[in-house]
C-alpha cells in the first residue's frame, strides 16, 4: 500500500495531474498535484520553467500541459483575426479603445480629446477690459509682461502666426504649474482645493488646443523649434520659483499675459480682415473641438482663441 501511494505522489509531481487512488475498506483517497507555481509569459509566448527536474505549473493547476496550453493558443489566433479591424490604438500606450463616432456617424479621429471634452465658445467678451495696477506686486507683473513682449515683436514683428505658436508654448505652462502644486499642496495638508486644481489644469489643456490649433497652420522652423525648447527651459522653472514665492503675484502676472494675448489675436484678427493673411480654411482638429462649422475658416478659429484668452485673463486676476 504504501509503495502505491508513493508511486502515484511521484507521478503528480513529475506530470502535474490529480490521481485518484483506492484505499482499504472501500474508501477513497484523492491525490492531487503539490506542485504550486506560475507559467512564465517571453515575448507573448508561454514558457515553462524547470526547477529540479520538473515542470511548474500554472497555480493549483490541474490540466495536463496539453490541456493548459490550448485556451492561450485560442487566445493568440482570436487576437490575429482582430488585427486590422476598426480598433485605434493610443499613440503612448498601445491601448485598444472602442470606436468612438461623430453625431453623423463618421468614425472620430482624435485622441487627444474626446466628443464630450469639445464646447462652443463665449465669443461674448470685453476686448477692452484692463485691470488697473493698484499696488506694488501688480505693477511688477504690469511692468514685467510688457518688458517680455518687446522682444517677441521684435523677433516676430508681422508674422502673427509664428508670434501665436510661441504665445501659446507660454501661456499652456502657467497653469499646468499651478495645478501641480495646488494638488501637492491639498495632498500634503489634507485640504480641498476649492475646484482650482481642476481649473488650472483645464486652462492649460485648452491652451496646449490652442498650440494644436495653430502649429496645423503654421510649420515652425527649425530655429523658432530651438527658441521653444530655451523659452520654455527658462520660464518653468522662473514660473514654478514665482509661483511658490508668491501665488497671488504669479496669477497676476497670468492676467497680464493673457491680456497681451487678447490684443496680439485682436491684432491676427486685423489682419485676416485687411486681407494681409489669408483666410484658409479651418484645420480639422479646430472643427471638432470648438464645434465650428464644416466650412469654419481661420477668422472663426482666431475668434474662439481669443475668447478663450480673455476667459483666463478674468480668471487669473479673479485667483490674484
């Protein structure tokens, strides 16, 4: 009896099966496997390791090796017959999403932002609306942002395109800094923040829309591509310095920013109705994510920027 139960313990150990032996007196003992373990996944494939002259197994396995391997097997061609149907993967992750469509069923294209994250914009704004320094940090910001905007005209002068680019690789950081610290703030004191983390983040995904936007009409040099990669080197980490030191003075300054912003697209605006720039038609990301009409052109796509401009503006000097 004994070397019975011995054989079969040894042959569960060596094949990963359950065995079922008979006992004395009519009663039955069951042995299973006692070898716990995990198969090994190489590359998509599944690799057996060998450990001490035997195979481990899948955890409380019980299914011989053949067995194991079939459903993975099924699960391979079930994964080749679904390559090049309509699955679009994200560009990062490699991750499959559903098929999202439009209203009219046509298939949407983007990633970046989804049906439900587009809005028709307030085209209702003061274009004129200034806030008047009244103390000694609001004249720092005042003073400041008009000094950073010397240059840039100097650089730019009339090219109100490039000019944009390089207006929006700014003004998308301010409020990805904010965020960033507002939340590690309510994380280290266990605080709300009132909704401003969300707010900062959104104004600096809607202006990182506004750059989208604008480098699909306009193709940045290589030089203007090396003049982002200093300009926003420099101003994060002045931003970030800024905004730790003083939160009110850094919105403020935002403010100002943003009202420069409202008058450089006054300005593309101009331009675009004296015939200078040409209206082109609308790129498609613009359509989607204001909602525009299928026939929008660049006046409409200007239009809606700068009223998002002055949305932040009153904003930024509400947060100061």
């Amino acid at each position: 009896m004994n070397r019975f139960v011995l054989r079969s313990v040894k042959q569960c150990l060596v094949n990963g099966q359950r065995y079922y032996g008979s006992g004395g007196g009519g009663g039955g003992l069951v042995y299973g496997s006692s070898v716990v373990g995990r198969s090994v996944h190489l590359s998509g494939q599944r690799n057996g390791v060998m450990f001490g002259g035997f195979e481990w197994r899948r955890m409380m396995s019980s299914a011989p090796a053949s067995m194991e391997k079939a459903p993975s097997e099924k699960k391979e061609q079930e994964k080749e017959e679904t390559k090049g149907k309509d699955i679009v993967a994200s560009s990062y992750w490699g991750i499959s999403r559903p098929t999202i469509t439009r209203e009219d069923g046509t298939v949407w294209p983007w990633n970046c932002f989804m049906p439900w994250e587009t809005y028709k914009a307030d085209v209702s704004i003061d274009l004129k609306k200034h806030h008047v320094p009244k103390n000694f940090l609001d004249n720092l910001a005042y003073r400041t942002v008009k000094l950073l905007r010397i240059p840039v005209d100097l650089f730019f002068q009339r090219r109100y395109g490039c000019h944009a680019m390089m207006l929006e690789t700014v003004a998308a950081v301010p409020g990805m800094v904010g965020g960033m610290l507002l939340h590690l703030k309510s994380l280290r004191k266990f605080q709300q923040s009132g909704g401003w983390i969300k707010a900062l983040l959104e104004e600096a995904e809607n202006e990182r829309m506004h750059l989208m936007t604008i480098v699909e009409l306009v193709k940045p040099k290589w030089y203007e591509r090396l003049l982002v990669l200093a300009v926003q080197g420099v101003f994060f980490n002045g931003f970030f310095v800024l905004y730790l030191s003083s939160p009110k003075l850094a919105h403020r300054f935002v403010g100002y920013l943003e009202e420069e912003a409202v008058f450089s697209y006054t300005e593309y605006l101009e331009s675009i109705e004296s015939g200078e720039t040409e209206n082109v038609p609308a790129p498609a990301i613009a359509i989607d994510y204001w909602r525009l009409p299928k026939d929008a052109r660049l006046k409409d796509v200007i239009t809606v920027i700068r009223a998002d401009e002055a949305h932040h503006r009153d904003i930024n000097h509400f947060a100061s």
